[in-house]
C-alpha cells in the first residue's frame, strides 16, 4: 500500500508538472493499449484508504463490455484519483463513492458518482475552467489551488472524449467521461 501511494505521490508531481505544460501549449499523451477496469479496480483500491478514514467506502460496478482504449495510462489514473480525491474531501458524512462503467459500439462511458455537498446549478459551468474553485460555503478545510478539474477535462479532450457533471447541493455529484475506442491524439491542446 506504501508503494502504490509512493508510486501516486510520484504521479501527482507528474501531473503538477503536466499542468505547467498546459500553459506552454501542449500536453504530450503516450496512448498505450489499456484496461480501463484494471486502472479503476487500481485506483479504487489505492484510494479506498481516504473513504475508510471517514468510515466510508469506495466501490466499482463495471459493465462495459469493451473497457479496452487506446490511453495514456498516467494520465487517466490522474483523472480518476482526481475525480475521487475530490469526492471524498467534498463530502461532510461518510464518503460513499462508486465508479461505474458502460460501454456501447463507439466507446466506453466512466461515471464517478459521491455523496459530497454537490454544486449549484450557477457554478456547473465553471467547474472546469483554470484556477475556478467553487464556494463551499462553511467547509474550509479543503485545500486546492483549483487546477484538477482543468486537468481532468484536458486529458479527457486529450483522447478525444468528453466530460460532464451532474449535481444539486446536498445531494452530490456524477462525474461521467466518455471516452472513444479510436486512437487517442499524442498532443492535447492547451486550455486556457
């Protein structure tokens, strides 16, 4: 378990690194041929620790019958410890996670659904966007500097897929890529 959070740990830097590209111009992808349910089975087991503190608990329902892109494997595990981090800081009660999979004929859907505060209709639009952190109201014990969500969607647009966000204040959130079979791009556009 120490190994697999150092390994995360080295990943993160990556990722901070990876951001500083973002703001030179293109992120460089290094599409392998990868398994999504074994990144999500790796990545909710290395993470379930941060629920289980809080008596939480993450859990997977992987339906997709295809689960197999073209990806870059540091990257989207980036996305999924990014999109779980954030549900469990953002949840008050016990954290309850679930990572989902479906697949059709043209790709592979991954929804990361929590029981967190959830966003206001007002901030969906922004969630996204560079430096953007949404007001939590009283819950000031979150720490961030507002670039992770920037990030996933980069990676996400990066392989040529989509992401969107679900949710109403008390009632938590569904974060749901969409990720095409087809091969991904090696360079991403930078967002800004």
């Amino acid at each position: 378990m120490i190994r697999d959070e150092n390994k995360r740990l080295g990943v993160l830097v990556e990722s901070v690194l990876q951001s500083a590209v973002l703001d030179s111009g293109r992120m460089r992808l290094r599409p392998v041929d990868l398994d999504l349910h074994g990144v999500i089975t790796e990545v909710a087991r290395n993470t379930n620790i941060l629920a289980e503190r809080r008596n939480g608990r993450i859990t997977t329902d992987m339906k997709a019958e295809l689960a197999h892109v073209m990806g870059d494997r540091i990257h989207l595990a980036n996305v999924l410890y990014n999109l779980v981090d954030n549900a469990v800081k953002y949840c008050e009660k016990e954290p309850r996670i679930v990572i989902s999979t479906t697949s059709n004929t043209s790709g592979i859907s991954i929804a990361v659904q929590d029981n967190g505060i959830g966003i206001a209709k007002t901030e969906l639009k922004r969630v996204f966007e560079r430096l953007y952190r949404v007001p939590t109201g009283n819950l000031h014990n979150v720490k961030g500097f507002g670039l992770g969500l920037s990030y996933v969607k980069s990676v996400v647009e990066g392989h040529g897929g989509r992401i969107a966000v679900e949710s109403e204040p008390g009632s938590g959130s569904t974060f749901r890529i969409t990720l095409p079979f087809e091969h991904a791009n090696t360079t991403a556009p930078a967002r800004r």
